[in-house]
C-alpha cells in the first residue's frame, strides 16, 4: 500500500520550465516502454505511433480566468474562476476560488477589474457563489487574465496567451491547460493523419484543484477534486472500432485519460457528461486507455499516483530520476513522456 511519501523526489528548481519553447514540437520526449527508456524528440512521436492507432485530445479552452478587484468596503480582491455554473439569458453564475482579507458577505457586491460588478451568492463548498450581470464567458474573455500554474514566476503575456492554449481548443471552461496538448501543432497533426493515426476528442475542463496538494499521508483519506468532462458519441466509435482493429488507445495528456477512465467505469466505454472525482493510484487497472502522452507531474501530485499506476511505480521513479540527470524540463511548459499500460 503506497503513502504520500511515496510520490516525492527532489527537483532542482532550474528544471521548471517557466516559459515555452517557440517551437510547439521541439520539446524532448521521454519514452518509457518494456526495453527500458529512450531519449527522443517530440516531433519524433509519429514514429512511435502505428496506422490505425487512436489518439485522444481533450480540446477544452483556457479562460482568463484570473481577476482582480475590490468589495463595496473597498477591501481587495483575487479570484479565480473555477466552473461557470449556469450561463443563460437569466443567470449567469460561476463558483469561484476567492481570497480577500475578510470574505464577503452574501447579497453584497465585487467590482472587477474596475470594470463590472458581481453579486456575491451563497457558499458552494470551499466555493464562493458569484452572479456575473452578463454572458459569463464574454466577460471573462475580455476582462480576466490568464491565469498560469502558480510555480511559473511570470505574468501571463501575449506569448501566453497563444502557448498555453493547445492549437485545436475549442470548448471554454478550464483554468489550466491540458498540457501534454501543447507539443502538438498543426503539421504534426497532419503527420498523425497522413500515416493513418486517427483522431478523437473528449472534453474535460481542468479545474484549479489539479494543482491543490494532497494534505493526508493516508490516500485513501484524500478528497478528490471534481471536474467536468463530456465523451461524445462519435469517440465512443471510434475507440471500439480501435480496439476491434487491435490497435492502441493513446490518450494524449491525463485529463483525456481521466474522462475516457471515468466514462469507462461499467466495464466498457459509454458517451455521456458528468462529473467525476476518479482518484487513479497504483492497483487501479486501467478499463480503455492503452498508451499515455503526458508532461512531467508535481512531487506528490495525483497525477505522479496516475503515472505510476498506468506506467509501473518503479518504472516511473526510474524514468523521473533519468529526467533529472538528463536535465528534461518540468511541469505545464516542459517537455514529455510516452507510456504504456503496464497496470
């Protein structure tokens, strides 16, 4: 039975990657398989991959997410958009990550970013209640900013705003980008398909808590943040046509992982929306998923307890102490991983 202290390792801070590479393909690619680990490029990842073979995206947007602002007693304000709850031509209602010196009081009013007021609801959890005055993502779009992991040390800027989305988001709702999407462009997508590689999507939009740390040294005691995510029909098709070809299901990041896995838990692949609080530790077996692209993960995140589930525990402390030694860039802007069901 593993503990939290299971999932950690040293990282020399110079390893976090704090800004993007121009070259969306240029990153290294780590690959892990039962011959042992090769080092490679990411534009490489083609190669690795066979005709008729099924890669998942998770083609959710980042919002701007972020915001600053002030109460009616002229106190400040930070906040984070964490679910747009409801957004329709009578209600327009968000939860939120708020922090302030004193929490506001419901019924009163947050102007923000000096530029529109909000009315503060009920608690949701750790949750605050917010009612925006108009279409919620219009407002987000124009006024927030985009928000980025908080151990990158830098203000978001234009640069940001075009890498830290993948090339193919399209549904808004996360406030952190599904990461491993963002190696691909749009010549490597074409690569993918002109050697037969097909292409599927899930949306999973990826909540603040994928960076809130586990406080128990007990997993089974941790409480695991819910996110949204939505499997359409046409994924459904083509995964079981995948299999019935006897070819891999290769989720690209853990967020298409996390909504392929929940959407599989009868025993089979279903469409559907929902939410879910899937927490992956090692023993879990992995129901569709059958190669995994992903970034670099936290010391003792969940995602380290997912990675070592799908890859092997010790396979996975080998590869990360192969990365460290080999200086692989960490975290959301580092480089990648390709691993294989060994669960």
């Amino acid at each position: 039975m593993y503990s939290l202290s299971d999932f950690d390792f040293e990282l020399p801070p110079e390893l976090i990657a704090q800004t993007a590479l121009p070259d969306r393909t240029a990153s290294r690619l780590l690959h892990v398989s039962d011959t042992g680990i090769v080092d490679r490029q990411f534009f490489d990842i083609v190669d690795q991959l066979d005709a008729g073979d099924l890669l998942v995206f998770n083609d959710t947007r980042v919002l701007k997410a972020r915001f600053f602002g002030a109460k009616e007693t002229g106190g400040k304000v930070e906040m984070l958009v964490e679910r747009v709850i409801k957004n329709t031509n009578d209600e327009h209602i968000v939860h939120v990550q708020l922090r302030a010196s004193k929490s506001p009081l419901a019924g009163s009013k947050i102007r923000l970013a000096d530029a529109f007021d909000v009315t503060v609801g009920e608690r949701a959890g750790e949750f605050f209640t917010l009612h925006f005055p108009d279409d919620v993502f219009e407002l987000i779009e124009k006024y927030g900013r985009l928000p980025l992991p908080p151990y990158i040390n830098h203000e978001a800027d234009d640069f940001d705003e075009h890498r830290y989305q993948t090339v193919y988001s399209r549904v808004p709702g996360a406030v952190a980008a599904p990461t491993a999407g963002l190696h691909f462009d749009e010549v490597l997508l074409e690569k993918c398909k002109a050697k037969g590689i097909q292409l599927a999507f899930v949306t999973l939009h990826v909540g603040a808590g994928t960076f809130q740390p586990v406080r128990t040294e007990d997993l089974s005691k941790h409480d695991m943040h819910s996110e949204w995510y939505t499997v359409p029909e046409e994924t459904v098709a083509a995964v079981r046509a995948t299999k019935a070809a006897g070819k891999n299901v290769v989720c690209v990041g853990t967020t298409s992982m996390r909504a392929i896995e929940s959407a599989s838990q009868t025993g089979e692949l279903l469409a559907g929306s929902d939410d879910t609080c899937l927490f992956i530790t090692p023993g879990y077996r992995f129901i569709t998923v059958d190669r995994l692209i992903t970034n670099f993960h936290l010391p003792k995140s969940t995602l380290m307890m997912l990675v070592s589930a799908f890859a092997g525990y010790d396979a996975i402390r080998e590869a990360y102490a192969h990365a460290i030694a080999q200086k692989y860039r960490f975290f959301s802007y580092g480089d990648a991983m390709l691993l294989t069901n060994r669960s």
